[in-house]
C-alpha cells in the first residue's frame, strides 16, 4: 500500500469529508480511498482494466434500457468482380 499527502486541500471540502464519512459511519481516510477509489477505477469505464469483451460491455449499457431492434437489409447476389484485360 502507498500512502500520499494532499496539500492545500479547501476547509470545506476537508468539511464535507468528515460529514460525508460520519454518515456513513468510516473513518475520513476511508471515505478519502473509497471516493478515490470509485473515481479512478470507474474513470472511462476502461474496459481493458476488468477484462471485458465489447460484446459484455454493449450488453451492460444497452440491457438497462430494454435493449433494440437493429433492420438489417437483404443481402443481394454479390456484384461481378472486374475484368482486367
């Protein structure tokens, strides 16, 4: 584990630090990791990070909402290919 010294940190967000840690009933360090936490590792929801495939990540956004239906067109015969004489 690493430890690091915020700076110049806003008396009121230190404030509503121990408010919000109070609340939920932890110690204001570990309000300080979990926000952290939660901030850095859902950052881009970078995908590559938890080992999902696409086809999981389109899953979980669209599924929410019901999902959709996609009108794909009928496929024609396929085009003579060029002659090159």
């Amino acid at each position: 584990m690493s430890t690091i010294t915020v700076r110049n940190l806003d008396d009121r967000v230190k404030q509503r630090l121990r408010q919000r840690a109070a609340v939920r009933g932890v110690s204001m360090e570990e309000e300080v990791r979990n926000i952290l936490a939660t901030s850095v590792l859902s950052e881009g929801s970078d995908q590559s990070d938890r080992g999902e495939s696409l086809y999981a990540v389109i899953r979980r956004l669209v599924e929410p909402h019901g999902g959709f239906d996609i009108h794909l067109p009928e496929r024609g015969p396929a085009r003579e290919p060029p002659k090159f004489d």
